[in-house]
C-alpha cells in the first residue's frame, strides 16, 4: 500500500488572519501516520522521509468555515516549500460565505514537490480578505500521497492580469523546470511522449480583484480549447471580498501526435441559463497572483483512468444528487478500475487510489433571485466521505451585477477494497436560499483515479528468467511458492437472454441488470418463483481465470418497506444456489450471502451462466443492482534462472514442474487465433529434459504449423514483461521464417455511427430532427410517428482507421419505440448486411439503451476501415402506434490477439538461434489475472 499521512479536524475555533500564516491545530489529528513522516500540527508542516523518498509528494488540504458574524468572509489556502530543495509548485483557492443563509465557505488546495530533498518540509498557510468572519472551522483534513512517474514539468506564475471576458484566454507568465517530454514555450506546456498518460494538477488565484461583484472560471487548455471538465469556479465581491482562485486536475492520454496543456482563465460563457457567466469583469488587474501547473508523465505500468459527463444533470438542489461522473469513460485500465455504471467507477484491487474530480454548474434559472451554497463530496458504495468536500458559493440575480456559476472541485486518497464503487455527490447545504435551479452542462463534470500501487516503475533485483521465454523482473533467486488469494465483483447483467418478464407486471426490466444502483426495474404485484417474477440469466463474468473458491451475492437495496425475494440458480435454473432477502435496508447493500457449491464445483463458464430470478414477497418490489462477489487462489511460483525453447528441437533450462505451469504443443492444422492451450502438454519427464543449457532439447514433429504456447503465472500484472525463445528448427527459418508472439487479451472500445461517410438523412420526409441521429448525443433525438416510413441512413462510425485484431463487434441503439421497426448495419455501399433485428429499439415510451446486437463477420474478415465504413439503416413497420426514436448507434469493438514480437528468416538448419521481446507499455492488455501467454511457430512448407 501507499505510505499515505493524514492529519483531520473537526469543529475549532479558528479564522485566519490578513496575512498568510501556518494554522496552530487546524489538523490535530493524525489519521495516518505513514512511513518517515514527522507531523507538527502547531505550524501545520510535515516534515518528508528522509530515506526512501518518492519521487515527488503531492499535498493536499482543504476545511470547511461557519461564519455567524452574518456577514462575509473570504478565505484562502495554499502551500509552500518551508525548507528544503526540491522543485515546488503550488496554487492558493479561495471560498466565500454571507448572511446566515450561506453561512459556509469551502477551501481546497494542493502543493506539490518534485525530486525533494530528504527531510524536506512543506508548509500549510491560510488567509482572509478584510471583512471579518465569527467562528471556526467546521471540518479539516491533510493528506501526504508519494507518487512516482517517468517525467515532470514544474511551472508556476505570479501575473497580475486577470482576464474577464467571455472567451477563455491564456494565462501568461508561466516559467519553471522542464522535463524531458514535457516542455515549456510562450506559456503553452507540450507533452510529446507515444501513448502515454499524463497527470495535471493546476490552479490560479489572484488577490484583490473586486472592484464591483463578478466572477472567474480557471482551467486547463487541453490543446488549445478550454477543458470545461477540469475547470474551476471563484466568486469576487468588493474590495473587503476581492481574493479568487480555484484548483482543478485532469489526466491525459497521448498517442503519437504533440498535445499542449495551458492555463486559462475568463469571465464565463454568458448570462443565460445554463452559461454560468457573469454581468461584468470587475477589475482585470490585481494585486498579486499565486498560479501553479504540474505536469507529470506517469510509468507506463500505472492503471488509470478519465472519465466525464455527456449530458445535462438533474437539479443540484434535489440534495444529494449523484453526478454521472462516468457516462462517457475517456479510457481506463481494467486491472484497476471497471466502468459498470454511469455514475460511479469501480475498484477492482484492494488498494490505495488517488481520486480527482471537477464538478462545474451554472444557474439554470437566471431570474431567480435568491443565492445558492453547495458542496460535494466522493461517495464508496453510496456512502460521501466527509471529508472529501468541497464547495463554493453562487450569488444568481441581484438585478445587476449578477454572477451564475459555481464549481466544487475534488481531489485526494481513498482506500479501497475490491469491489468498492466510487463516485461524486453534491449537496445543498442546509439553509441556503437555494436560488438558481443549477445544472452541470453537458461535459461540465470530470472525473479520474490512479491505483497509486501501480504507479512505482518496475523494478527489484533484475534476475532474468528466461522461462517459458517470460523475462520477468523477479525478488529472488530461488525457487518460491506462494498462494495468493484474489477477489473480484461481477454483476447480473442478462447477458445471455434479454431481461424477462412473463407475465408482464414488471416496468423498466432492463435496468434492473444494467450494474446501476441509480436505476431499477418495479413491480406492485406479490409473486413467486413461478408466477409474477423478473428472471435475469448472464454476468458480466469473464470465461476464465484462477481456481474459484468461494462465491457470494449482495443486492443493492432502495426497498425500505417493501420486500424482495431474489433466487440465484445454475443455468436454465437447475440448481438453487442462494436465496436473498430485502426489506428496510433503503439505499445501501445487504449483507453477502455465499452461494453453494453447484455439482460438479465452480468454473467461470458456470458463473457466467448463473441466473436471478426476483418477486416481490409483500406489495412491491425494486430490483436495482445483484453483485457476485468472487473469491479465487493461484499459487504463484518464483522460479529459477531458466531458458525455455519453443521451437522443434530446443535447448533449455531448469523448469520446475508445478502444475500451473502451462506449457502446450500441436501441429495446427490451422494457425490459432486465440491463447488456448494447445493439444499436447509436456510430461514431468519432458521437463526435465530442459533444466539445463546441454544441448539436450525437446523435440517434435509438425507437418502443418509447428506451435510451442507457454503461459507464466507472475506475481503482479504491472512489471514490464521480456519474453526470450531459443532453440533450433530442423527446416531452416532461411525457407520458412519462426515468429515469437505475444498474446494480447481482448479489450473493448465503443465508437458511434457519427455519419463522417454521410451525414444522417431521410429518404422520403417521414423523420424529423435527422440529424440527431449521429451528434454523438443521447438528449437530442430523431423521430418518426408513421408505419411504414421511409428510411433513416447514417453512413459511417468515429472508428480509428488501424487498431489492434478484431474479434466481435456488436451495436445497440439508444431510444424508444412504440413502433414495430428494422434496424440494421450494412458494409459499405450496402454490399452486405451483417445484422438486422426488430427489437433493438427498446420497446415503450422511454428512451433507453438497447440490448448489444452482435454484427456478423464481413467477407475477409474484420479491419478498422470496415468498421469506420459501416451504415446504419431504421424504417418503420406496420402496426404498433405513437413514435419512434433514435438517439445514438454506438458500435463496440473487441479486439486482441497475438502480436509479433521477434522472427527470424535467415539461420540455417540445425542451428542455435535466439528471439526476443519486450513489453513495457500497456501492460495490464498483456496480462490476465497475473498471467502472460507467449508462443513460437513455424509454417512447415
């Protein structure tokens, strides 16, 4: 685990002064007390490791203000470097409260040192405007997280120009320590690392800007474009209240292409509902300004991941709101983090993680003239950490001089068990005037994590093993047993059959299996296990991994008073495993509940095909989400120095002959496509036969494809991975080249028909909004309300144009039909159908998603243009009535396989030769559960 240091507090009697000044007691409590840290609360300094030290520490600290003078207040925080070296950035934010209505001001800020020397000390400070507040702090906390990366650019500005305005506009000034691929020029930062990830934290302040009432947003410019998903919101009063700053972070992905990174900072959009802008500037001038911007290349085996909002949220005020922090997931290492619902992530390592979020919202009813206060706050399995928070003040109309928007903007540690969900809240605090209506706008709200378990680069005593051709970089020498026991969370997604109802009493049944704990399926009608219930067969399960050991299930309960009853069975219900009970337990999970063995004992293919079947014991019933949780153990070998030829003839050594070695061979007629094992498995004898570099090998004959598969059962799936084959071939690669690959695990991306071929269109004029269809929007919608109508077309997807294998591709539709109607996707020019179907739409007068329609295999097979080709066709029907509509078609893609890492064309017969390989980006695509596969073949000709 991380060596964290926490230090809180609760309700204390102290205020900051005009002057920047260390708080005595503002964080008396050590929560954490970490590893080599010396805490001094008297003058809130930590003092650093002084061996063993990160590569940089990241502070963070935040408190919240209860102000009973009924006046202002407007405090401020921020970080400094107290002693030491080290390259140092930071950046002061700033809150405001009045009256006794919003009588709380929320202050989160962070610091950060990169390459510190040992024993370095960082520094809290505090500081308020003129106008003095009553009281104290109502909640505190400090966090120390050490991270590690691969490069770091520090930069920090003290400018004096605050642009107003309503364009974003740079923030100038910036100066500080380059990196190697992350680099400074005209303030603009250019990050040019190949596919990599990127963490940025940023902020700006600026002190006595309040020449009349106003407002500023800060941000990231993402290349060149405001990043409205990692920005941040600062209210400016008068002269006695004129100090504004905020925080707000982001992590970015590259590929190959340059991408820059900036400060910005303006007004806001405007003054209409939804624009969060202001009346006027105020002064664009100010005293003294403290600006920071931090940009960190992460170590490739680091498991992240980014995701933000694409629509607009409920009402803020309906308290606490959960935000869809995860509608659209930007990318995210699945080792780490799995994206099962829209308004939370969730954990799948028990580990220490970093979380960032910034939630921006702007007044959705500007002629309201009454104030608002809020705060948010992460939630674990729908419970907020208080001492997450943050929170910001919003004035709405005051019939001149009015201000619209407001932002809370998050970051800091949590710890984390497998299977936790993670997400954000916002809420009203008790007492404000609640003016404005606020939304978040679409792309308005960001979220990110990183497993900070991951972040340190692969390392440890280098001792290569060159077994089952896996180089690894290992802790020891010798040879070493050790049983290590993982557990996993899956959930009830009716993967295999859709939801089903049959006697039609339950409403919205496909949410109830969505993985959502903000979405269910109902019913008012009393049932059993053979009438009036809702069946769900399929998991989101994977086909294969580690021996299970135990299985147990908990359901997400909202019943209150209402009781449930759900059944977990064994395929096509033929063994009750498990019965689960709801009744009061109102928005939180039951208790789990272990499964029974079935006949026969667990496997994957098993769990995946277990069923849930639900009925409302008592008047009604809720079924939200059924979440398996699922215990598995793999012994883990350490193995000794060794060389392992695949090939014909071989010359290896010492494999020690453990049963989860995988080590498989066959003559293939066809070349597999896929990493299971082969037909024959070597002997304890065989193995033997290779335990030392002699020139004794392990031979066999092929006549079609010569293929040697090896898997290596590691100790963590985030080392860089080497993979070394030696041996000799009895027909020379000099006739028929030998090829070392490597598997790649299949992973998923979604794309959606964007009509980049042909824009959406109507045949005839039966349709309405069309091009609703491909904005990539789910709030807008085209329709139609005739039988029979004419044809909507969107001919082509935002597909890339190369990628990795593809193995399946699949569609679903997002909209509502009451309506019989065809969809269907062609190849393009309409050459050929892949796939049609007459429910995809789903059927009511919601607007949903749509069951996944798995697409047929084009002729030739699959390629990335085929996919960035393809055409979308709807038409009506006879029968049914009202409308239909179409939102969005969003295409997923699975794609992996085998990937080329060395071949040989030119040795001779008979003689030695070597191939190797190496991985050290996107490793967790390279690993399944711990295990890496690897093979070497030869087309006999």
């Amino acid at each position: 685990m991380a060596n964290l240091f926490k230090a809180s507090g609760g309700t204390i009697t102290l205020t900051p002064t005009t002057s920047w000044a260390a708080p005595n007691g503002l964080f008396p409590t050590t929560d954490i007390a970490g590893t080599g840290y010396t805490w001094t609360s008297s003058t809130s300094t930590i003092t650093l490791p002084s061996t063993g030290l990160a590569d940089g520490y990241l502070v963070v600290a935040a408190f919240e203000y209860e102000d009973s003078s009924n006046g202002r207040h407007n405090p401020s925080g921020r970080f400094i470097q107290a002693s030491g070296t080290g390259n140092f950035s930071s950046s002061a934010s700033s809150g405001y409260n009045r009256d006794t209505s919003e009588d709380r001001s929320y202050v989160r800020a962070w610091g950060f040192v990169d390459n510190p020397s040992a024993g370095a000390t960082l520094q809290f400070q505090w500081h308020r405007d003129t106008d003095p507040p009553t009281g104290g702090t109502v909640r505190s906390e400090l966090q120390v997280i050490p991270l590690y990366y691969a490069d770091a650019g520090i930069y920090n500005s003290t400018t004096t120009t605050v642009t107003g305005g309503t364009t974003p506009t740079k923030v100038p000034s910036l100066s500080g320590t380059d990196g190697t691929n992350i680099t400074i020029a005209s303030d603009v930062v250019s990050v040019t690392g190949d596919n990599k990830r990127y963490l940025v934290f940023g902020g700006v302040w600026h002190e006595g800007v309040g020449a009349t009432r106003s407002q500023r947003w800060y941000g990231l410019g993402i290349d060149g474009t405001l990043d409205d998903s990692a920005k941040g919101y600062a209210y400016i009063r008068q002269a006695s209240d004129a100090n504004g700053g905020e925080m707000f972070t982001q992590i970015i992905e590259t590929s190959t292409a340059t991408r820059t990174i900036e400060l910005m900072q303006y007004r806001g959009n405007g003054v209409a509902n939804g624009d969060g802008g202001a009346d006027v500037d105020s002064a664009t001038t100010s005293a003294a300004g403290i600006h920071g911007l931090v940009v960190l290349e992460l170590n490739d085996n680091a498991e992240v991941f980014a995701s933000h909002d694409s629509n607009v949220s409920s009402d803020l005020s309906a308290s606490p709101t959960d935000l869809d922090v995860n509608e659209v997931t930007d990318f995210n290492d699945t080792a780490s983090f799995t994206d099962l619902a829209t308004t939370s992530i969730n954990a799948v390592k028990t580990n220490d993680y970093l979380f960032g979020a910034n939630i921006s919202a702007a007044s959705n009813n500007v002629a309201a003239t009454t104030r608002w206060t809020a705060f948010a706050e992460f939630h674990v399995n729908g419970v907020e950490d208080t001492d997450s928070f943050a929170g910001d003040y919003m004035r709405n109309n005051q019939s001149s001089i009015d201000t619209f928007g407001w932002s809370a903007n998050l970051m800091g540690a949590l710890a984390l068990t497998a299977g936790d969900d993670v997400g954000v809240s916002v809420t009203e605090l008790t007492g404000t005037e609640g003016g404005g209506n606020a939304i978040s706008p679409a792309g308005w709200t960001g979220f990110w994590g990183v497993n900070l378990d991951t972040l340190e680069a692969a390392g440890g005593d280098d001792h290569t093993i060159i077994s089952n051709d896996i180089s690894l970089p290992l802790t020891t020498d010798n040879a070493t047993v050790v049983d290590e026991v993982t557990v996993f969370t899956y959930y009830f997604d009716a993967s295999d059959a859709s939801a089903y109802d049959p006697d039609g009493v339950w409403a919205d049944l496909n949410d109830g299996f969505d993985g959502s704990t903000g979405t269910l399926a109902s019913t008012s009608t009393i049932g059993s296990s053979t009438s009036n219930y809702l069946l769900g067969e399929g998991t989101n399960a994977p086909s294969s991994g580690d021996t299970i050991t135990q299985v147990r299930a908990r359901l997400y309960d909202t019943s209150f008073s209402i009781e449930m009853t759900t059944e977990i069975y064994t395929d096509s219900k033929g063994e009750l495993l498990a019965t689960l009970l709801t009744g009061g337990g109102g928005n939180n999970y039951t208790s789990y509940t272990t499964l029974s063995t079935p006949t026969g004992g667990w496997t994957w293919a098993k769990l995946q095909a277990l069923e849930c079947l639900a009925f409302a014991r008592v008047t009604a019933a809720r079924q939200n989400r059924v979440e398996l949780e699922v215990t598995t153990n793999s012994s883990i070998h350490t193995i000794t120095p060794q060389d392992i030829s695949l090939s014909l003839t071989e010359d290896n050594t010492t494999i020690d002959p453990y049963p989860d070695w995988n080590y498989t061979y066959e003559d293939e007629a066809t070349l597999g496509t896929d990493s299971t094992d082969l037909a024959n498995t070597l002997t304890t004898a065989e193995k033997g036969d290779v335990e030392l570099d002699d020139n004794t090998y392990f031979d066999f004959e092929a006549s079609d494809n010569a293929v040697k598969l090896f898997k290596y059962t590691h100790t963590n799936s985030t080392d860089n991975i080497e993979v070394t084959w030696k041996g000799k071939t009895t027909l020379a690669p000099s006739s028929s080249t030998v090829y070392l690959q490597i598997y790649k695990y299949p992973s998923v991306s979604t794309y959606y028909f964007d009509g980049s071929d042909a824009a959406a269109s109507d045949g005839g004029s039966d349709w309405s909004n069309v091009t609703n269809a491909d904005d990539g929007s789910t709030s807008t919608l085209a329709s139609v309300s005739v039988e029979n109508s004419s044809l909507l077309s969107i001919d082509g997807t935002d597909a890339p144009s190369s990628g990795e294998s593809i193995t399946q591709v699949r569609y679903r539709v997002y909209g509502s039909s009451e309506r019989d109607e065809e969809v269907g996707i062609d190849t393009d020019g309409g050459a050929e159908n892949l796939g049609y179907s007459y429910t995809a739409v789903p059927t009511g007068a919601v607007n949903a998603w749509g069951s996944y329609q798995t697409l047929s295999i084009p002729s030739g097979g699959w390629s990335w243009t085929k996919i960035q080709a393809l055409e979308f066709y709807c038409y009506t029907l006879s029968g049914g009535s009202n409308s239909t509509h179409i939102g969005k078609v969003e295409i997923e893609v699975t794609s992996g396989g085998w990937e080329t890492l060395d071949s040989d064309n030119t040795t001779a017969v008979d003689t030695e030769f070597t191939l190797t390989g190496t991985k050290t980006t996107g490793l967790s695509n390279y690993y399944s559960s711990d295990v890496v596969s690897a093979r070497v073949y030869q087309v006999v000709v």
